[in-house]
C-alpha cells in the first residue's frame, strides 16, 4: 500500500499548482489556508510594524550634533541642521504672514530664523519665542538663496533657551565688551522720542551718566505692555547691550523688564564748587550753595 504525497501547492481536487491561493482558480475548490502561509503572513506583518517602532524610537532618541554658522554652505541646502547661539537682534512677529523671525549669531556668523503659521503659533502659546540677549539651541531646515542663508524652525517644542543673568551695573560701566550681554540699570528718563514708526528711543542718566534704550513698538513688536513713561520718572530695566554707530545702548526685549520706581534717583554726583574745572565742562553736577 502507497501513499500519494501532493505537495502543497497542488489543488487537492484538480492537481494543478495554485501558489498560495486558498481557492483553486482553475477548478474552485477550497483549498483553506494553510498553517505555513498563515504563519509567514502574521509573521511578515508583526516584523514590518516591530521595525517602525524601532526606527520611531531611533529618531526621537537620535541627536542632530550642531554645526557652526560661519561652515553652513551651498551645498548643505535643504539640510536639517542644528544651530546653537545668542539672539542679536529683537524678534518681530508679521501677523499678517503669520510669521516669527529673529538673528541668531555664535561667533561665527549670523542667520535668520523663521517659524512659519503653526510653528509660529505654538512659540507664542508656549512663551517660547526668545529675545535679544537669550542664547538659544533649535533645529530647522537650512535654506540657501543666491548668498543669503536663514533657518526654517519646523519643531517648536525642541527649542531651547537661556535667559543670561544680567549684570547690575551704573550707567557709565555698559561698554562695547558687553556686547548682547543683558545688564540692569536704574536712572531717571531725561529724553522721550520715536524717530520713527516703531522704534521709540528713552535716554536714561544716572549719577555716573547716561545712556540710550531702544523698544521696539508697532504691530510686529512682541514687547508687550509699558507702563506709563515721561521725562523725569526714575525707572529700572533689563535688556540686552546692542550697538549704534559705535555707541553702546540697550534693547529691551520685554515690557515686563521695564518699570517704574517708587524713590527719587540722583541724576549727578554731588560736588563741591572748589572742585569744578575746566575738565567739568559738558558734565552735571549736584551742588548746594
């Protein structure tokens, strides 16, 4: 006695070869669903969604290692890069084309940083769109026209940002070596100007002398509320040490780092009349007599 051994992709019924069909297509027999071809199904399913949860998890665990701005070139176009640096320039907010933008700059070079419509929204709902002074770490994807460079932020929640301590200081110790550097001073507003549309400029003295301090006003500011200012009004601010044709002043970045004083502040030195000179002339002094 014999035993016929039909392989298994042989129709039980008609003895043609039908391949993994589970009804014959010649003769329409029900074949079933044989274990092997089951099993390599389910198996070859479990594999492809166990290696997308690999690879999800590789990413998110992945780090883009930062690169300089001054080596970012034409070649590298369309690149996600990660860029890690001080904002120099107060950020501005064009409502209109629903966008964020502010300078980054490292020491290297400097670049534009733009966060578009959602991006943008979700800076502002998060309180996490920086300010000048604040040394800043994001990713985005670089883009290259002609020779201008800038940055598209395309995941908000990864920025980071570090506010820098500012430095308590007289007036007449804000130098150029403190260059984006955020300072607190006092002093009493002596000059109150806008030469022009969005910029308004207040020049603050104090005993040791005075200085100008910039706000950025208008629609696309992000300043915030200021309390009520006017000539003559002792104030104390935090902002950062910004450049004007080779003069130091300072940019406040924030409203809330502005605010009124509830005491009198000195405007100049008290001085003897004995010890004027010659040397004195341009200055303020305190005298009594």
């Amino acid at each position: 006695m014999t035993t016929e051994h039909r392989s298994t992709s042989e129709c039980p019924s008609c003895g043609r070869f039908i391949g993994p069909y589970s009804t014959c297509p010649y003769c329409g027999a029900s074949v079933g669903r044989r274990m092997v071809v089951r099993a390599l199904q389910v198996g070859s399913l479990l594999l492809a969604i166990g290696g997308v949860v690999v690879l999800l998890f590789a990413a998110s665990r992945t780090q883009v290692p930062p690169v300089e701005i001054g080596n970012l070139i034409g070649t590298m176009n369309w690149a996600y890069v990660h860029v890690e640096g001080v904002v120099t320039r107060q950020p501005t907010h064009d409502k209109g084309a629903g966008t964020i933008r502010f300078w980054l700059w490292d020491g290297t070079g400097e670049i534009l940083v733009l966060a578009y419509r959602s991006e943008a929204e979700e800076l502002l709902a998060g309180d996490l769109v920086p300010v000048m002074g604040d040394s800043v770490s994001l990713e985005g994807t670089l883009r290259i026209k002609d020779d201008f460079q800038y940055l598209i932020l395309e995941v908000p929640q990864n920025i980071e940002i570090w506010p820098g301590e500012p430095l308590r200081l007289p007036i007449d110790r804000v130098d150029l070596g403190l260059l984006y550097r955020p300072v607190t001073i006092q002093g009493v507003v002596r000059d109150d100007r806008v030469p022009y549309q969005g910029l308004r400029i207040l020049t603050l003295r104090d005993e040791s002398g005075e200085i100008d301090v910039t706000l950025a006003t208008g629609p696309d500011a992000l300043l915030g509320d200021l309390p009520e200012l006017g000539p003559g009004m002792p104030v104390q601010l935090t902002g950062a040490v910004d450049l004007y044709k080779g003069t130091p002043q300072i940019s406040v970045g924030r409203g809330a780092d502005l605010v009124v004083l509830d005491k009198d502040l000195a405007v100049a030195p008290r001085r003897q009349l004995g010890q004027l000179s010659s040397s004195d002339v341009g200055g303020m002094a305190l005298v009594e007599g």
